[in-house]
C-alpha cells in the first residue's frame, strides 16, 4: 500500500510541476531513465534521493506523505506568496477564500 502511495504521488507532482521523467531525472543529477524506473516501480529512491525529489518539488516530506493534500506543489507556492504580503493584504486572500467555499 505505501509503494502504491509513493509511486502515485510522484507520478502526480511530476504532472503536476509539469516535466518530464527525463527532465526530473537530469535535474535530480542522475540517469537519464532514473524516474522511468521509480514510477515503474522497478527501484525505489534512496533516502536522500527521496528529500532531493522532495526538494526539487518544494515540499515538504511531511507534504509528500499527507495525502490529503490534493496540489502540494501549488499550495505551497500560494503559501510562500502570502508570507510576501502585508496583513491587510493576506486578510483580503483570506476573505476571498471564505467566499469562493460559500458558492
């Protein structure tokens, strides 16, 4: 069950970031068919390969694992644009989430 988990989420953050098993696997510094064999479920990553893919994402390993997280990589991109603003500013975000859950 937890490979499954892992071998989804990979395959769904690649996705999601938009690159390639190519592209990810050259910007991990490793083969060019490293992530063919992840998501094939052929080899599995190593430790600090793992907190590198996690890196590479910009999650954490604790947003890697919480699979209630449906867009982890977008999520934290919103949260690092929101430590940008003033508090005003955030509130109004907020705000405007509080909204768009009413419709």
């Amino acid at each position: 069950m937890f490979e499954n988990f892992l071998f989804a989420r990979l395959v769904g953050l690649r996705i999601e970031k938009g690159v390639t098993q190519h592209e990810m696997s050259l910007a991990l510094g490793k083969h060019s068919r490293y992530m063919s064999k992840i998501e094939s479920r052929y080899a599995l990553p190593s430790m600090e390969t793992f907190f590198c893919i996690c890196s590479y994402f910009d999650i954490t390993p604790h947003d890697f694992f919480a699979d209630n997280l449906k867009k982890p990589i977008l999520l934290q991109r919103a949260i690092d644009g929101l430590q940008t603003l003033d508090e005003d500013s955030m509130m109004l975000v907020f705000l405007c989430i509080k909204s768009l859950q009413n419709k």
